[in-house]
C-alpha cells in the first residue's frame, strides 16, 4: 500500500505491505532510494510486514523545501504507522538513521541488520580530490555528472541497469542535501552505549574508508556480528538479495527461508 506520510515541513512516500508479520523497517542508501529494496522485500513480506520510504528528494518523495533530519522523519513515520518498536534494515545512509534511533530511543528498535552503514561522527580521512570532484559537480547541479561519479565511486562490481538506476535517481536529491539537511547527532563515540542486537554486513568491494570504518564500528558495538561479503561493493541489496534477506529473517525474529 502506497501512502504519503506528513513530516514537518513536508511529505514523503512510504509503503507498507500490511500483514501480522513483526513490523520491519527498511531504510535506504543516499546511493539509490527505496526500489533497492525490491529484489529483497518480498522475501522479507512472507514473515514480516515490511515499511519502507523515500527520504526528502529520493525516488518518489517530494524534494525537500524546509529543514529536515534523518533521525526525526524516521521517527515521524513509525509515528504515523503507530509503530511502538520495530527491526531495523539500514543500508549506507539509512543505517546511520538506525543508529541514531537505537541511540536515542532504545526501546523502539528490536534489532538491527546494518549494511555498509554511514556513521556520524566517524573520524573519516580526508580525500581532497574526490571531494573536490563532488563539490565541482554539486555546484554546478551535473547530474549525469553525479551518476557517473557515484557508479565509479560505489558501484566497483559493475554499472549494471540496476545500479545505473539507482544513482541515477539518488544524484538529484545532492543537490539539495547541503541547504535542507541538517545532521543529527553523532554516534560513533557512543556505539559502546548499544544493547540492540546488531548484525553488520560489509561488502569487501567498497570503498576502503568504508571498509575500515565498518570495520571499526563493528568492533564497537557490544555483541556485534560482522559478515563480509566477497564480491560485493557498496550496493548491497541489489548484489545479493537472498543473502540479506535470510540474515535478516533469522536474526529479526523470522526463520530463515526454507
């Protein structure tokens, strides 16, 4: 079921498979939006019933006109479905959403899988020309530009259809990310503070600092199950499907498919 749930200062999409199903949350990359989550939700949608959404400016969410964060939209739309605690599925950017959220509310999230999560407050090295690149690109709005540079960037196990989809429709929403997007707070020094159930999946084709940081972050947080993935590079859900899901279905409360 397709709905729109109101945030502060505005709107976005979400849908919801319904069902009796223990409730499960996907929240996706700042490399794609929330179709890539399609290999893997119907998998999930036997057990569980499934909500997924576009953040502000992604796939079929508005793009944002007032200031927004990650954390406070994913509150606002556990909210709107009355969700009172759920598992969390976060990929890149949406598993730093999980995060916070099991930070600042612990209560509400189950359990967490976490892939190639984005952590804020990470001590990231500096790269002074890819962020130039990014920032030439950004300012002068190149969106094939973008695509282009995120596929080399994230895409290191091919530029397939599906990928090329994904950064295709991720590219605008960067544009307005700096102007409309505001940080919550920083989570990596308190990653020993966790008592969730987490499992971390890292794809050993993914950027370096990514790996490192995964790595570390997986180290902090109590009770931690690393699972790296040969072969795969940063879009983990479109790689192997199967694999997400039944990591997700044992670890959340499901039984792994038969």
């Amino acid at each position: 079921m397709n709905i729109t749930v109101p945030v502060n200062g505005g709107e976005i999409w979400a849908d919801d498979t319904g069902g009796d199903g223990p409730p499960l949350v996907l929240l996706h990359p700042g490399v794609g939006d929330s179709r890539i989550w399609d290999p893997v939700l119907p998998l999930l949608a036997k057990r569980h019933r499934v909500i997924r959404y576009d953040v502000r400016g992604y796939g079929r969410s508005p793009a944002p006109v007032a200031p927004y964060s990650l954390l406070g939209d994913l509150v606002a739309v556990l909210d709107h479905f009355a969700l009172r605690r759920v598992a969390l599925v976060g990929c890149s950017m949406g598993g730093g959403a999980a995060l916070g959220l099991a930070l600042a509310d612990p209560e509400r999230v189950a359990s967490m899988v976490l892939l190639c999560p984005g952590v804020g407050g990470y001590p990231w090295p500096d790269e002074p020309e890819v962020d130039a690149e990014y920032e030439a690109l950004t300012e002068a709005g190149d969106v094939p530009g973008l695509a282009a540079f995120g596929l080399r960037e994230w895409a290191a196990a091919g530029a397939d259809d599906a990928a090329v989809a994904q950064l295709r429709s991720a590219a605008p929403a960067w544009l307005t990310e700096e102007e409309f997007e505001q940080s919550d707070p920083p989570v990596f020094d308190r990653l020993g503070e966790l008592d969730t159930p987490t499992v971390l999946m890292l794809g050993e084709l993914d950027r370096a600092t990514m790996i490192t940081c995964n790595e570390d972050v997986a180290a902090r947080i109590p009770g931690c199950r690393l699972i790296r993935l040969a072969g795969v590079d940063h879009l983990q859900p479109l790689r192997v499907p199967e694999l997400i899901a039944d990591t997700v279905l044992a670890h959340c409360g499901g039984e792994p498919r038969s």
